[in-house]
C-alpha cells in the first residue's frame, strides 16, 4: 500500500474506486486531477491530459465553462434546494422539463427528473411495469435488452445491462429480463452477410424470442442508439428499422436509452434522429449539464403518462421519486447547458468536425493491430485484434487494451479502453487541431504497443 500523506496514499487508505481492481489499486493508486481547462485536465503535478472520454463520456463543454459555473452559484443564492414531492415545484424544474420536451424528436408528453443515467434506467423499468398494470395487461413484466447494452449498475439498471462483470457476483441479473442479440455486425454476422441480412436476421431472432416468451408477457424493449460501453458499437443499416416493426407489431414499448448520444453526440441533437427511431420514452443524463451537476431525466409519449395518472388516481399517489429529482441547482445548470447548446450552436460545430475526427479515426484501419475502426458523429472505437485476416481476438488474460489506454495516459491522452476496443469520445467543444493532437497522441502509443506485442510475441497462435 502507499505511504505517506499524500493525496494518493489517502485516497488508498478511503476511498472505493468504481470500475477499478480494488487489489491492483491498492499498490498503483489514483491518477489524482486537479484542475481542468477547455478539453484538457491536469493531474496534481501539473501534467496535461486532452481528456479523450469528455470524463465519462459527459463533459460536452469541457472542464472550465464559465456559464455553468455562474448558473448554479446564482441558484444557490436563490434557493439551494427544494423537493418536487407532493406537488410542490420551482422555476429551474420547470422551464427544463418544458425545454426539454420541446427539444425530444418524438411527441412526449411528460418529464420526470432523477439524478444519473442509472437512476433513469431503473425507473424506466418501474414505469413499463407500471403502465402495463394499468393497460390491464399485469402479465407483461418482461424487459428485452441486448448482449453487451449498458444501462447502468442499479439492481435493475444492471440487470439490464449485457455486460458479464456486471452480473458476476453481484447475483443479477433479476428475474424477467432478457438479452437478445448484439447488433455488432463485425463480430457476429456469418460469413459474407451483409449488414441489412444482419439486421433482418437479428429483427427475426427478436421476434423469435418474443413468441417464445409469449408476447403477453414482454412490456418493453430498450436499446441504445450506439452501445456505448459494449464497445462503442453502431447499429447495421436498417437494424432499427426493422426492430422497430417486429415491437410495434406486438405492442411492446420502445425505450431509446441516450444517456451517452444524446444532445449532439451523433452529429444529430438526438441519436434517434441518426437512426430514425420513434420510442415511447427516452433515458438522458450525462451532456443534459455538461455533467457539471448529476441530473438525469425519463421523457415519455402520452400513452405513458395516461397509464400512470390511471394508476396514480386508482392508488392515491405516484409512489415513485428521488430526493433530489429535479434539484433546483442541478436544473438550472443543465437549462443553461441547453441554452448553451443553441446559443453557440455546438451542433453547428460538431458537424463542422465530425468528418475530420472520422477521417482521423479511420485512419487507423490499416494499421496491422486494427482489426475495426466504427463510430458517428463525435463518437468511436478503434478494436485492437492479434491476427486481422481473422479476426482473432488477444487472449483477454494479456491486457492489450488495458496497455494500450496506459500507454496513451503516457503521452497525455486520456481514452478508455473496453476489452480490447479503445474508445474515444471527447467534449463537443473540441477543435479541429485538438482532434489532430488526440489521435497524434493515440498514434504514439498504439506505436509503442505494437513493438510490445511483436517483443512479447502476443499475436502466436
């Protein structure tokens, strides 16, 4: 363990890193930042870092925008809390939900305020349950994901999500939900199948697996535009298209998850528009304040709140809510975001860019380690393989990803690597010659793993 006093030997000796070995931290210990500028930040000896995740995939303004800050210290003055229970309410609530429905690319109805991308997910299960009961169809419990979504790490939040370390241990997932197919044409379409036959294959197996359950039985299926966190994994063409028809044929709710794409991530203000869906009801978080302040929120059509008010006049209340939904600081914090989005038009800006960080990313497609380069808008993977010609995978137990993220933390990139995919998704703001710099940096270190692989002998049979 670290000794001394130091804020990394405190940091050991306190704090529960999420995401993290717990054992291997114990010796390393944190990468300590201090400070942020535009898109960099700066760790505790001054070191900069172009933050290549936007932190979590969230901080579309970057680390040092002025207006954020003014936003909450104004609220604060004028009211630093008040709860939105019992009907009570406040104007930052207010003006957000109705922004904030004016913005949604499908007829919504309603807002409903929580405080993480988890939080939002987990209600949007407790919603189609809800609403079920109240369509008088109390059989339909059942909720389809995807193998390799990611939908948060709440009990049910995390039952959602397709990812095996999320599940292991932590007994989940819960009962009556269910993962359909990935949608990663690269790895799992058959041999010569292209990505329309994928799609039509993967919408077949959907419905395949609804009859099988018995359509009585699903409420809802809920997707991701792009999964993020699977791999940064971008939809076949037609794949929504046709996923939509097989749901609306059975009568089970669509729930568009755009905690990581939505407000300009896709070159579109909402990824649904990237790939025409039309949901019932939409998950946001994250970009919804910049992340300056934890806010999230669920957003649903008219069919939905017509069956909680049912519900809600049949028991006397809506028994569902957050201490903190719809925080007045946390409110008026993501209304300026928004604000923000329009005034300096960062959607104008981002499809000024996306073509130049695409051109970069793709760039990398013929190196000998890549095996696919995919992603939209401001948002991409680079897969690392062992052998390219087919598809081979590294052994997991060799950790090139984890190297490879290390070795860009080395030359002042900071990118996330899931497996062997290393994700990029920088803030909004980001310019061209910042592009330029992120890849130029990712460039010296895949360099420096590709002599580690060849000294190390990685890519063997």
């Amino acid at each position: 363990m670290l000794q001394g006093n130091s804020l990394a030997a405190r940091d050991v000796a306190s704090f529960i890193h999420p995401y993290t070995n717990l054992a291997t931290h114990l010796d390393k210990g944190p990468l300590v930042i201090e400070r942020g500028q535009g898109v960099f930040v700066y760790d505790d000896t001054g070191r900069d870092y172009l933050e290549g995740m936007a932190g979590l995939w969230c901080a579309s303004l970057g680390f040092s925008e002025p207006e954020l800050v003014e936003a909450a210290i104004r609220q604060m003055r004028a009211l630093p809390f008040y709860h939105t229970f019992t009907g009570k309410g406040h104007e930052p609530s207010i003006l957000l939900a109705e922004k904030l429905k004016a913005m949604m690319p499908f007829p919504a109805s309603k807002v409903f305020f929580a405080n993480s991308g988890s939080e939002a997910n987990d209600t949007q299960v407790k919603l189609a349950w809800y609403v079920m009961n109240a369509r008088g169809e109390p059989r339909r419990k059942k909720i389809i994901s995807r193998n390799k979504a990611y939908h948060g790490v709440t009990v049910a939040a995390a039952s959602l999500t397709g990812l095996p370390n999320n599940h292991r241990d932590f007994d989940l997932p819960i009962a009556n939900i269910l993962h359909t197919d990935c949608p990663h044409h690269y790895r799992f379409a058959e041999a010569g199948e292209t990505e329309e036959a994928f799609a039509s294959r993967l919408a077949d197996s959907l419905e395949a697996m609804i009859l099988r359950e018995g359509p009585e039985t699903i409420a809802a299926f809920i997707a991701e535009p792009v999964m993020g966190a699977g791999g940064v994994l971008t939809p076949p063409a037609t794949y929504f298209e046709k996923v939509q028809k097989v749901l609306s044929k059975y009568g089970i709710l669509l729930i568009d998850d755009e905690v990581i794409c939505g407000f300009g991530r896709t070159a579109n203000m909402f990824a649904a528009e990237t790939y025409g869906i039309t949901p019932n009801s939409m998950s946001v978080a994250k970009a919804l304040s910049s992340a300056y302040m934890p806010i999230s929120a669920v957003v649903v059509d008219q069919q939905m709140f017509d069956g909680m008010v049912e519900e809600s006049r049949k028991i006397g209340t809506f028994g569902h809510g957050y201490t903190y939904s719809g925080h007045p600081v946390a409110a008026a914090v993501a209304l300026r975001t928004l604000e923000l989005y329009e005034e300096r038009n960062i959607l104008g800006h981002v499809r000024d860019v996306t073509p130049h960080f695409q051109k970069r990313l793709r760039g990398f497609a013929d190196h000998p380690l890549v095996g696919e380069v995919r992603g939209v808008g401001l948002l991409g993977a680079i897969e690392l393989v062992a052998d390219k010609k087919s598809k081979r995978s590294f052994a997991p137990d060799k950790g090139v990803g984890t190297a490879a993220v290390a070795r860009a933390l080395d030359h002042g990139l900071i990118v996330r690597g899931i497996a062997d995919s290393i994700a990029f998704c920088p803030p909004l703001i980001i310019t061209q010659a910042e592009i330029d710099l992120m890849f130029d940096r990712f460039a010296m270190a895949l360099s420096d793993i590709e002599a580690w692989v060849a000294k190390g002998n990685l890519r063997a049979a």
